[in-house]
C-alpha cells in the first residue's frame, strides 16, 4: 500500500471521498487506523477495523492504554486479541495489563484474566516438572546402563 498523508485521515474520519486507497485498504492498514482513532479520539473507529488489525499485537495496546478507562471496550479488544494470539509473550504481557487495569478485582473479567495468566504459569511449572522427571530418567537409565557394562567387563576379566 502507497503512502497515505494527514488529509486521507481526516477525509476518512470526516466520511469525505478518499480517491486512492479503497476503503479496505485503509481499514486493514494497521498504521492508518491508529492515526485515525488517535486523531479522532474515536473508540468507535474499532469497529471498523479489519479482522488483521484487531489482531496486531501493536494496535491491541493502542486501543487498551489509549481506553483504558472504559472497561467494556479494552475486554472487546483484549479478548478478540486472546482468541487469535499466536505469541505467547504478547499474550502473558496482555493477561498482566489486563489484570492491573480491571479496577474491581471481583469482577468476571477480572477473575478470567488472572484464571488465564495462572493456568499459563501452571502449565510452564508442569513443563519444568515433566523435563526434570526426563532428565533424571534419562540419568537412572543411563547409570543403569553404565552399571551394567562394568558387570559386563568385570566378567570377561
């Protein structure tokens, strides 16, 4: 995609006709629909967003630090990004921003995030676990082993 300048966001913004870019074009151009919603001040521009920018890890904290008081729309956009998240360091960084900005530690919102968060550290805990049980498995066996080569060559002596 071309270059777009600050008159193709306010056109946008302003509903006027945009010539050379399609409107899927600009809606799917994560770097454009920042601009707009941040000139605008406009959390409803979120709704016009592609399903690939709700899904770029960059616009996702955008829109929560930029909203962040408004607790329905940073879970929209927290839980769409969970849903499709691909990296697990995005997705445990976002599970701990969410959990510091829900003000009511009470709330189901609240309760899911930090159930999300404990059960990924849960599961890396259980990850350890199960390597160091195959580890010393792999070393029981190979001392096994070992042993019985000495009793081996002890025999043939």
């Amino acid at each position: 995609m071309k270059k777009y300048n600050i008159e193709t966001v306010y056109n946008y913004i302003n509903g006027e006709d945009i010539t050379d870019f399609t409107l899927e074009e600009l809606e799917s151009n994560t770097n454009f629909m920042i601009d707009v919603i941040n000139v605008s001040n406009d959390k409803n521009f979120y709704n016009f967003t592609e399903d690939n920018v709700k899904t770029d890890y960059r616009f996702v904290k955008f829109i929560i630090n930029k909203f962040k008081e408004d607790e329905n729309l940073i879970t929209v956009v927290a839980d769409t990004y969970i849903e499709n998240q691909d990296n697990e360091q995005n997705y445990i960084e976002l599970l701990i921003i969410m959990c510091n900005l829900i003000k009511d530690k009470n709330s189901k919102n609240y309760k899911k995030y930090k159930f999300l968060l404990e059960v990924n550290h849960k599961s890396k805990r259980l990850q350890i676990e199960l390597g160091k049980l195959k580890m010393n498995t792999e070393a029981a066996d190979t001392y096994i082993e070992n042993q019985d080569n000495e009793q081996n060559y002890i025999e043939l002596l």
